[in-house]
C-alpha cells in the first residue's frame, strides 16, 4: 500500500491556517473566495475534535488544547435552551453571534453563541481523549472525562439504550443533533435525515453515526478507566447489541416510535470504524456500503442514489463529504476490505485534486466530482482527512495499515 507517513508541506501550511491562537482548529475558514460561505470560523466540538485525531500522528499539540478548550466550555448546568447539560461538550461557541444565526433565533447569550445541541461530541472528546495516549493529559482532564462519561450514561439511559436527539423545544438550535445535523430536515439543500416520503420523522431521533461514535467512546473508557473497565465493556456490549437489534445495512436512524428510518449510505462506514457489528453484518455492512448505488470512484455517499429522497448535491442527502470518507475507509480497513477501502482513498485525494482546496462537500455527477455553492470551500475535517490519509491514519492506533 502506498501510504506516506509525513505530511506535505502544503497541508502543514494549511493547518497552521486554520488554527486558533491556542492551537485549536477552527471548523472552516472565513471566505476565501467569492461565493464561498465560510460560515464555520468558530470552534465547533465535532468538527474540532474530528480534526484533531485526524492529525494526531503529525501535530499532537492540536488534541491538546482542543481538549482542553472544550473541557473549560463543559456543560455544569441545565439549560433547555441552549441544551446544555452536566459533562456535555458543546456543539459551537461564537464570541459573537452573527447576523444569520441570530435571526435564526438561536440562543444569544452576552452577545455570543455557546450552543450545546450534539448528541455525540461529548463521545468525540472521549475518543481522542483516548487516543492521545497521553497519561499527563489524561489526568489533568479526569474531571471533564468523569463529567463526559456521566452525560454519555444518561444519554443512554433516557433514550432507552440509544443516544437520542430531541426534540427541541425553543426557537433557533438543531432539531437533528447527529454530524448529518439540521434545524430543518425538510430544508432546500438536503440537510438532515428524512424518510422514503422526505418526512421529517419524528424525535427523539437515534442516529446510526451517533451510536458509533457511542461504542468507541465506552471502548476508550474501557482503557481511560481502568478500575471500571467491566463496567464499561458491559455498557458496550449493550449498545452493541441494540445497535444490531435496531440497525440494518439498511437503516439509517430509528425515529421516536421507534420505526427505522430507511437509508443505505456512509453511516455504514461510523458502524464498521467503531467495530459495532458481529462478524455477519459486518460482512453485510462491506457489502452495502460498497454497493454502486454508495461508493463512487470520488468516495462514499451520505445516501444511496438509490433512496427516494436522493440528492446528488444533499448536503446530507447523497453528496460526498472527506471526512465522512476518511471513517469509511478505516472501517473497511478495519472489516479486512483493504480493496474497497483504497478506492475510497484515492477516490477523495483524487476529486481533491480536481477541485482544489478542500472543500466540506462535493457532489459526484457522472464520473466528475462537482463543487456545490452552499459548501464552504476549506473546511479542517477535509483537510484532516487529506493529512490522514497521506499519513496512513485511520484513527485506531491498533488496526492502521504498515506505514
């Protein structure tokens, strides 16, 4: 396998240019052309904390003061409004609230935004916690983990096995709290989790990507928590059964009456990143997400061109994301597809190449990778998942292929 174990020199620049004066990354860039939106210049907990464990091999610091960063903004109170709770990671903060969110009627506090609504970054701040191997950090931050592993308990708890999401009753925030998150899931742009009818399905919504994220958080707790390791083994076996008890190759989401939610697509690639399935569906899993109807020569779909509600441009609904691809491509590596997953990395370092930047998203037309407007057009998860791929990380420290 051709795999470089050293960054370029053209992402190195890159990096340094999305990172904040305390070494966090910023989730896109402002605008750096016109049309572009760059509507993420913030610190987002997902996006930031994805990024981080994807350049983890090559600047270890940026983990650090992401983590850090986000245990200062850790959730201590409840607030329904801005969802915040005890040991929750935020969703975004933003000293200062801009024009578009406020009259969204997001919650604006002291002239900024500290927004709570992700149901899985706190799984995220648990993970790269983990993989740090850091023992110095691990301790300074025991709080916060304790903090985190708490909310990921109660999580689980009140949606009955499954990290759920909503619903949210105020104005502004996420309705759906997953990465494939919306405020409107019936919006123009495909954004968000619908069902065959375009429906919005109701909440408490438990997303595939979600419960993932969930299993490698308790597998890390395993190994940060030595002295409960029983008992977080215990808890992911649990959520490792519900998950094969609920989540088909099929399904996307089961919704808040508990009915599945429909949809073949790169949440396949989260199940088999985090090792969620048995052996069978692991086979299946492979088998669906590298269907043609999935996988193109560009990398993964977010939906299957063969869902009712497809979008070759959706921004949740059928369009490419690298980052989302990067997770496949360590799943399928992880599953022992090694064919599969090298075409879903040269596929994305080569649509990268074609469209310059790296942009959140790109649509997959044909055979040609095509920038959508409303995408920003250098977003860090990309670029993390460029350094990674180069790099030959996929974010298991155990199950990366030789350098």
């Amino acid at each position: 396998m051709d795999v470089s174990p050293v960054v370029t020199v053209g992402h190195s620049a890159a990096i340094d240019e999305l990172l904040s004066p305390d070494g966090w990354v910023y989730a896109s860039s402002p605008p750096v052309e016109e049309g572009d939106p760059g509507r993420f210049h913030a610190l987002f907990g997902r996006d930031s904390l994805i990024f981080a464990l994807q350049v983890l091999r090559v600047r270890p610091a940026v983990a650090a003061a992401t983590l850090r960063a986000l245990a200062r903004l850790q959730g201590v109170d409840e607030d329904p409004e801005t969802e915040e709770q005890p040991g929750r990671i935020l969703h975004e903060y933003r000293l200062v609230a801009p024009a578009w969110l406020i009259e969204a009627g997001w919650p604006v506090r002291d002239g900024g935004i500290r927004y709570y609504g992700s149901s899985d970054s706190t799984s995220w701040f648990l993970v790269l916690l983990d993989a740090t191997g850091d023992a110095a950090l691990q301790a300074e931050l025991g709080a916060a983990r304790e903090a985190a592993a708490a909310w990921l308990c109660r999580a689980l708890d009140e949606g009955g096995g499954l990290v759920r999401s909503g619903p949210r009753r105020f104005p502004g925030g996420l309705r759906q709290q997953g990465w494939r998150d919306a405020a409107d899931g019936s919006d123009e742009h495909g954004g968000g989790i619908v069902t065959e009818d375009k429906v919005v399905p109701p909440a408490p919504l438990a997303d595939a990507d979600s419960q993932a994220a969930a299993i490698a958080a308790l597998d890390a707790l395993a190994r940060l928590d030595p002295n409960q390791a029983k008992r977080w083994t215990a808890l992911s076996g649990d959520l490792r059964e519900q998950v094969r008890t609920w989540f088909t190759a099929d399904v996307m989401a089961i919704d808040g009456e508990d009915r599945p939610v429909s949809g073949a697509g790169s949440q396949l690639g989260w199940l088999l990143w985090a090792g969620a399935l048995d052996e069978h569906d692991t086979r299946r899993a492979v088998q669906r997400l590298t269907s043609t109807d999935v996988l193109t020569a560009y990398g993964v779909r977010t939906l299957a061109n063969t869902h009712p509600a497809f979008l070759a441009d959706g921004y949740h609904r059928g369009a490419v994301w690298p980052f989302d691809c990067w997770l496949a491509w360590g799943g399928l590596l992880r599953a022992g597809a090694s064919t599969a997953a090298e075409q879903v990395r040269t596929g994305v370092r080569d649509a990268l190449a074609r469209l310059g930047r790296y942009p959140e998203l790109y649509a997959v037309s044909g055979d040609t990778p095509v920038l959508v407007p409303f995408a920003n057009r250098f977003q860090a998860w990309t670029l993390g998942a460029a350094v990674a791929f180069d790099a030959g990380w996929t974010g298991h420290p155990d199950a990366d292929p030789p350098s």
